[in-house]
C-alpha cells in the first residue's frame, strides 16, 4: 500500500501523490465501523453491477457509496466547517439511510 499521509491541518490525506479529505475524527468507532463496511458492500456491488452490464444497480450501489462517504465526512460540506451537532446530524441520517 502506498505511503499515507495527514496533511499538516489534518483535513486531508496524501496517498500516492493523491490528496483525499480525511474521514471525520469525530466519528465515534463504531459508527464509523458501520459507514466503512456499508462503504466497501456498496463498492462490491458497484463491481458486481458493472460485470453485470446492469446500469441501474451500478446508480444504486454509486448512490450508497456517495451516501456512505458523506456519512464519513469524505463528500459534502466538509466536517471542519460543520459544527459537531451537524455533523452527527450527517453521520446519523447516512445510517438511516443505509442501515437495513
């Protein structure tokens, strides 16, 4: 695996060249637990969907994905902008939303 990482503010990871934003620390662990695994079963079908040659899983399962990363604090307005209320606010409406 490549070399990672933390930018000097904390916000962003370096890997392989690449700068990523980081997950949001505040994210209790087993939430976080939670949002990595329905992250990597939504990449897994996004895989399965594109060997399938079907597009509409391939939306859903990139929807879940999306769905997941901003749980995480990895897409939308990033997490050190947030006050610590909205980002539970976000990581919890993720797991409604992915949670069975």
């Amino acid at each position: 695996m490549a070399d990672v990482q933390r930018s000097d503010d904390g916000h962003h990871l370096l890997i392989g060249g690449r700068r990523w934003r980081a997950s949001d620390p505040e994210l209790p662990e087993d939430v976080r637990r939670r949002l990595v695994d329905h992250l990597m079963d939504a990449r897994r079908a996004v895989a399965a969907a594109r060997r399938a040659d079907d597009r509409e899983a391939e939306r859903r399962a990139r929807a879940r994905v999306h769905t997941a990363k901003t749980g995480l604090g990895e897409r939308g307005t990033p997490w050190w902008e947030q006050p610590l209320p909205d980002r539970r606010t976000r990581w919890e409406e993720a797991l409604r939303a992915l949670d069975p």
